[in-house]
C-alpha cells in the first residue's frame, strides 16, 4: 500500500524529475551517472544482465543508463503511475527491454531470485522503512546478485547546516520558506535586483560572473536537498555493519567522478576525495556509494 507519506515525496521529485528532464545538460549528466570503470565491474559485465531500478524517478534515466551499458533487461519500480508516459518516451529505442512497475521498493511485485543487478541511487534515505526496503532487494536478486546503493551520509559542517539549520527551519518559518522557495524556484529578482544595485562597480563584476555558474541543476539540487519531508543520514561504517546484517557480502565503496556545469565544479574534489580530511569537515561522510554482492539467504 502506498502511504500518505510515500505520495508527498513521490509529488516532490516527480516536479523536480521532469524539470530535469527539460534540461540536456542534466540529462546528459544524469544518463552517465554510473559506469563499469568505476563500480570495478569488467567492461561487458551488464551484457546478458536483468538489472532493476529501485526508485526509478519520473525520468527512468538510471534506467536508461543501464540500457546504455547493454543491460539485457530493466524493470523499474516506483510509486505513481504517472511515470509511464515520460518514461516510456526517454526509453523508446529500447522498446520490449525494460517494464515499469508501480510498488514502493519495500515491497514489489518482482519475482526472488530473479535480478542480477539493482540500482538505487538517491532513494534509500527517503524510504520510511530502509530495513524493510534492503531485505526487498535481497530477496529479488540472483544468488551473488550485485547492488548499488547511494545515499546521504551524516556528518561535517555543510551537512549539519542543512539538516539542523535550514531544513528545520525551512518547514517551520513561513516566511523563511517563501524566501528559500523564491531562490530554489528561480523567482528571487527581487532579491538579485536589490543585490545588485548595493554593490559597487568591481563587485558587480564578480557577481555577473559567479551568476554564469548558477544554473537550474543547481537548483533543482537545492531542491532535491531541502523539499522532501524525511532525508536519512548515514554513517558509513553503521550503514555496512547493517547491510552485513543484511545479509549483503562483500561491500566497497567507490569514487564517482560526476562532471557539474555550475558552482559545484568547485565542490567536486570534495565528493570525489571524500576520504581526505577537509571534505570530511564540510561533508562528513559525504554521500555514500556502495556496490555490494547478495549473501546467503535470510528467508
């Protein structure tokens, strides 16, 4: 049964998905999200594959991705069946290779034993029941089926001003909110107008130019980070203590190296080298990516 709580999320991203999908550049980007280089797959390992992809979003660009990497076959799981149509467009050279279901991931409708490999990225950390969510992605894939998993982790100053600061008060400040919604809707002229004519002239030149890297994929991202009703935080050491639990073997974490047309080009050696001290001052853990192997059964 899809909860209340699943349809207010499912809402959120299905405005941001399709405005991404508007954009080729995010397109572009969002196609090529993962590679076989960087999850230390070899170069042909998705040939013959059934994949799913867990969350699949109003786009099914993880699930294009997959297609693109010679997947055999996809199935899509998400909540709403509004997704079919823009779906079904983005995948129409793939006609007959994939399926769209629509389940929430804690419980689908695929067969045990039946995917060889899972995508999900970006969705775990708003799932109401992650336990729930991990032991359904157990169960469908293949004996030494793989996972990939992506989610939020916990952690560094940026990180806490989001989730303790902004966030907080982003849902309890109405007008806190109706100036954050002005800025991450692009409707803040206003704001950028009054700005503007406050600086002087040799600010004003530096300001044009940081506002050439402010583009709607930035955004979309604030959107993403601060809209939803429930982001989980994970510890990366937890997090892989539980998929053990989970039943999950042989877990690693890989370094994805995501190419940003905007301001975020300045952040990149921080997601990328999330191990070296400073990214761990203002992110924590970062954002975790996990591939991992199914283990013995648990049912």
């Amino acid at each position: 049964m899809i909860t209340k709580y699943d349809k207010t999320n499912r809402s959120i991203f299905d405005k941001i998905h399709l405005k991404q999908n508007k954009d080729k550049s995010i397109r572009k980007k969002v196609i090529n999200l993962i590679n076989t280089k960087d999850l230390n797959l070899e170069k042909n390992y998705f040939h013959k594959k059934v994949c799913a992809d867990f969350g699949c979003g109003s786009n099914g660009f993880g699930s294009l991705n997959l297609l693109n990497l010679n997947a055999e076959f996809v199935h899509l799981v998400d909540l709403e069946d509004n997704i079919v149509n823009n779906i079904n467009s983005n995948l129409t050279k793939y006609k007959n290779k994939y399926s769209i279901h629509i389940n929430s991931i804690e419980k689908t409708n695929l067969k045990s034993k039946s995917i060889d490999f899972i995508l999900c990225q970006g969705v775990l950390h708003h799932v109401k029941n992650d336990i729930k969510a991990l032991r359904e992605m157990h169960r469908v894939l293949k004996k030494n089926g793989k996972l990939f998993l992506s989610v939020a982790g916990d952690g560094g100053v940026l990180t806490e001003i989001l989730t303790k600061v902004i966030r907080p008060k982003y849902f309890k400040d109405s007008n806190f909110k109706k100036i954050v919604d002005k800025i991450m809707f692009d409707k803040s002229k206003e704001y950028k107008k009054f700005y503007y004519n406050a600086l002087d002239e040799e600010a004003k030149i530096l300001f044009k130019f940081i506002s050439k890297y402010i583009d709607q994929d930035l955004l979309l991202s604030f959107r993403d980070r601060i809209s939803p009703n429930k982001v989980k935080l994970y510890d990366e050491k937890k997090l892989k203590k539980l998929l053990r639990q989970m039943k999950f073997k042989k877990i690693y974490r890989i370094k994805r190296d995501v190419k940003y047309n905007n301001i975020r080009k300045l952040l990149v050696p921080f997601y990328h080298h999330y191990d070296n001290d400073l990214s761990k001052f203002l992110y924590g853990n970062g954002v975790i990516h996990l591939m991992m192997q199914k283990g013995w059964e648990i049912y």
